[in-house]
C-alpha cells in the first residue's frame, strides 16, 4: 500500500500526498499509478487513498481522459455539502445552474484557458458578482488537480475583466478636479496678490479665454509676471 508523504507547498506551507499502484491498464497493458496531493493532514490523505483503491477494486480504472467536468463537479459537491451550511448549498446550487451550462458536458482535459475567460467575460457581462462564479467554479478545476484529473488548472490563467461603471469617465468630475470657478479662481489671486506669494502658473490664457484656471498649470510665475503677461 502506498505511503501517505509530507511534503512543504510553494507558499511554505506543509501538505500530505502519495503516489499508488492501481494495477494494470487493461486499454494500455501498462502499469497505472497516480499521484494525489494537497491534503491538509495524513488521515485526509490516508481517507483518500482507501477511498481511491475501494473503487478500483469495485469499479476498476477510471480513465480521466474521459472525465466531464459535470461529473468532477458531482464527485466534489457530494463531499463539500457536508462540510458546509445548508444555506451555503442552497447558494451554491443556485451559482452551479448558471456554471454548469457552461462547462458540464466537456471533458475536463479539454477545457482550456480559452474557453474560462470567454466564461468569466460572459458573466460579467450579466452580473456584477462574476468573481464569485469563477471563485465556486474553480473549486472544481483545484479539486481535479487534487484527485490527479488533470495536471494544470486552466482557469488560473484567466484576466478579470473591469467592471463598465469602473471605466466610465466622468468628465464633470474631471473639470471640477482641475480647475476653478471664477469666484474660486477671483479668491485665489486676491490672496496671492496680498501676500505676495508664487502664483502657479505656465500663462493665463485659460482666464483669458474662459474665465478659469486650470489648477495644474499654476507652476511657476510670480504675481508681477502675471502681471506683465496679461499686461
């Protein structure tokens, strides 16, 4: 029987896996092992191995080539409802109607990058809470990778996409930001002119033209220089 190993995680942190024998391929005639990690303690992993060689010996191999990520998700959601709240489930059941349209019916070794960022674009395009779906959907990719499934997680590639409102440029905003208002802007050179200060400014074109200022382009010239300048 396969031993349960300790191994340190790339983030430091410590986890347990084993690498064991199923037997012979019957497809291949080759020898068929496989490695599952990522258990949090060695009974968890020690639970998983003899989980894993009761169905071998009951059902034979599993080819995971042939393994749809409908029947990956069925496999992780009966352990992971019992560890969870029933509201949980409920809210997890209502996420999965919307994923498993999406995924289901493919096979998880041919669900690629491509097709999780065209779903994760589509969801957000359709809600603002997308991120919770690719989070509950990559459940499933982790817990494949975890029962050796598959060797890569594709959905760790995917970009998220902004949201439109944090895109959207508010030009109102953006004029209040930069510059003043005339009163502003008649209170700003009254103090200047008092206290003799550097007036921040490349010209006075703006005031000339519009009757405001823009903030950033007050760098430079004394009072009396305004003073020449519109002169």
């Amino acid at each position: 029987m396969a031993n349960i190993k300790k191994y340190r995680k790339k983030d430091g942190t410590t986890a347990y896996m084993f690498n064991a024998y199923l037997g012979m391929d019957p497809l291949t005639g080759k020898k068929k092992r496989t490695t599952r990690r990522g258990f949090k303690t060695k009974k968890e992993g020690n639970i998983a191995l003899s989980k894993l060689l009761v169905e071998v010996d009951e059902l034979g191999l599993r080819h995971n080539e042939q393994i749809t990520f409908q029947e990956v998700f069925e496999e992780w959601f009966k352990q992971h409802r019992t560890e969870v709240k029933p509201t949980t489930v409920y809210a997890l059941e209502s996420k999965f109607r919307r994923i498993l349209p999406l995924f289901g019916p493919y096979k998880m070794k041919d669900i690629s990058c491509s097709r999780c960022q065209k779903a994760i674009n589509t969801w957000a395009q359709e809600l603002k809470t997308f991120n919770d779906y690719k989070v509950q959907a990559n459940q499933v990719f982790r817990y494949a990778m975890k029962m050796d499934i598959i060797k890569r997680n594709p959905m760790d590639y995917v970009t998220l996409p902004k949201l439109k409102h944090e895109m959207e440029y508010n030009a109102e905003i953006e004029k209040k930001k930069y510059y003043y208002t005339r009163e502003e802007l008649r209170s700003f050179l009254e103090a200047i002119q008092e206290d003799n200060m550097a007036l921040l400014c490349f010209g006075f074109s703006p005031i000339q033209e519009r009757g405001r200022g823009n903030c950033t382009h007050f760098i430079g010239l004394t009072w009396t220089s305004t003073i020449r300048r519109s002169a």
